[in-house]
C-alpha cells in the first residue's frame, strides 16, 4: 500500500491545529499572554501598594520614634544647658564675691602680683578635689606655687620631663622658691591604683604614672604586710611622699641649694577624715646617705 504524504492544509506549527484557524488560534494565544500580562501588572501593583502602605506604615512608626527621641534629647539638653547655666551662675557669684570682698579691698596687692610673684613656697598636692591645699593651708595668692597630679607624686630626674619637673624647674631655677612641700592624704585613689596593681595588667595612664611610686610600694609591702589592705594603703600615702622627697633629690640644682641650705623639702599628709594634718622636714645633714637610702627627719609636728 502506498502511503500518501500529509495533506498540504495541516500546518506544523504546534500552536496551530489546522491551516484554516491559524490567526484565531494566535489571537486567542496572544490574549492569553496579554492577560496574563494584566494579572501580574495587577498583582505586581497591589504587592506595590501593600508593600509601600506597609513601608509608609514602618516608616511613620520611626517617625514617631525619631520624633520622641529628638524630643528626649531636646528635653535633656535643655536640662542640661539649664544645670549648666545653674552651675556657672554661682561660679559667677563666687568670682564677684571674690572681686569686691577681697580684691578690690586688696587692690594694691593684687596689682604688685599683676607684676611678678616671689612666692616663698612650692606645693605638690594631689588631684584630688577634696584636697586643695589653699584652702586647706590657707595659702593666699601670690604665697604658694601649685602643682597638682594624682597622688601626689615627684618622678625621679632620669624619667624624663613631665609637668611636674618642669614646674620644679621652673619654681626652683626661676622664681627661686624656699621651700617645696609635698602633700599626701587619706583615701587617695591613686595610691590605692598602686598598691591593687598586679603585674599582669595591661598598660594604662594610670598605672604609668604611678609606678612612679613602686619604691614607696615594695617598701610598704615590706613593712606592712601583716596589715590589712586598707591600713597597707594608708602607710602607702605617707611612704610616698618620703619617696618623693627622696625623689626631688635626683634633681642635681634641688639637691645642690638643699646642701647649700637656700633650699628644704618638707612632707605633709592631710587626713580629710578627722581633718588632721602631719609635717615634717626632711634632714639631709642629719641623714646618711652613704649607708643607707632612708633619710632623717626633724620638726614633726602634729595639727589637730
């Protein structure tokens, strides 16, 4: 039997059936797609629209959030301009108390400081607020030069310069104090920072700085170890400022006026507690330095 080839009408386009629908099929095809099209154009703005609302709607909650939050920090800044302004306004009072009630009744005084200033002596005292030795001392302008630190503390002349020796040099060499006093006290935190260090601790300011006073350290250590530690504290306050007497002998032009005798180091340590204060002179003819480190004292007194 022959096989008779396919009719010439049917088409091979598998979207067509036959040749006589071929346009209808694709229109219908074309339909199909274009509504498909619609559908997800529709969907696609409706997600859109629901995405957006909802963005809208997260974005108004942070708007509010952010409004509350400037609102906070507007108040708190407020407040704190407020007990800023409270602050210097007493200060302001204080400095014109000072003004009429002691400089302008001093004027000629004030004006012979307003040309130079020979005071008779150097203080090194401690940063510490409750510790200021013009009110404790009584010390009047032009009467002291002032260095403060924390604890109290004179670094030896080979560690290089710092605040404090270059005050030292300056009220020494220049304005040619007599004395310079060194003024420990009760409850300081940096000799406390001192005596909690433990070799294992990273390096800080802080306990840069007061390693200053690791002789006064070995030797409160040594000398009061039976001690609990906060009475090991309190040896370490007095036990420091002898080392920073010893200390400011290091200085060749120090040690020089204290042996010519133009020059004394005295030690102090005020006790805020009891307010009591201890004073002592260092004896440098009296002590001996060949034998020993350790140096003599005299005039200890006691105020109470």
């Amino acid at each position: 039997m022959a096989i008779l080839p396919p009719p010439p009408s049917v088409s091979k386009n598998p979207f067509s059936s036959s040749a006589l629908t071929p346009s209808r099929t694709s229109t219908i095809f074309d339909s199909k797609v274009k509504s498909r099209e619609i559908e997800h154009s529709h969907l696609s703005l409706f997600t859109g629209f629901y995405m957006s609302s909802g963005l809208k709607l997260k974005a108004a909650r942070k708007s509010v959030g952010l409004t509350k939050e400037l609102k906070t920090d507007k108040m708190e800044t407020k407040v704190g301009t407020a007990n800023e302004c409270d602050l210097f306004d007493e200060m302001k009072h204080r400095f014109l108390s000072f003004k009429h009630q002691k400089y302008m009744e001093d004027f000629e005084h004030y004006q012979n400081l307003a040309n130079g200033q020979a005071p008779k002596f150097m203080v090194i005292a401690c940063a510490d607020s409750r510790v200021c030795p013009s009110n404790i001392l009584g010390f009047q302008p032009g009467e002291a030069f002032v260095v403060r630190n924390v604890a109290n503390m004179v670094p030896p002349c080979e560690t290089g310069p710092s605040e404090t020796n270059a005050a030292l040099e300056f009220a020494v060499n220049s304005i040619k104090v007599e004395n310079i006093l060194v003024i420990g006290h009760s409850c300081c935190g940096g000799i406390r920072a001192l005596m909690s260090m433990q070799d294992e601790e990273d390096s800080s300011f802080i306990r840069s700085w007061v390693l200053v006073g690791k002789n006064a350290r070995l030797n409160t250590k040594a000398a009061a170890s039976n001690l609990n530690f906060d009475h090991q504290c309190r040896h370490c306050e007095k036990e420091s400022v002898n080392c920073s007497l010893k200390n400011l002998l290091t200085y060749p032009w120090i040690k020089e006026k204290v042996i010519k005798g133009i020059l004394s180091l005295h030690g102090g340590y005020y006790n805020f507690v009891d307010c009591t204060f201890e004073k002592w002179t260092l004896d440098y003819e009296g002590s001996h330095w060949e034998e020993s480190d350790k140096f003599a004292v005299k005039n200890r007194s006691f105020w109470s």
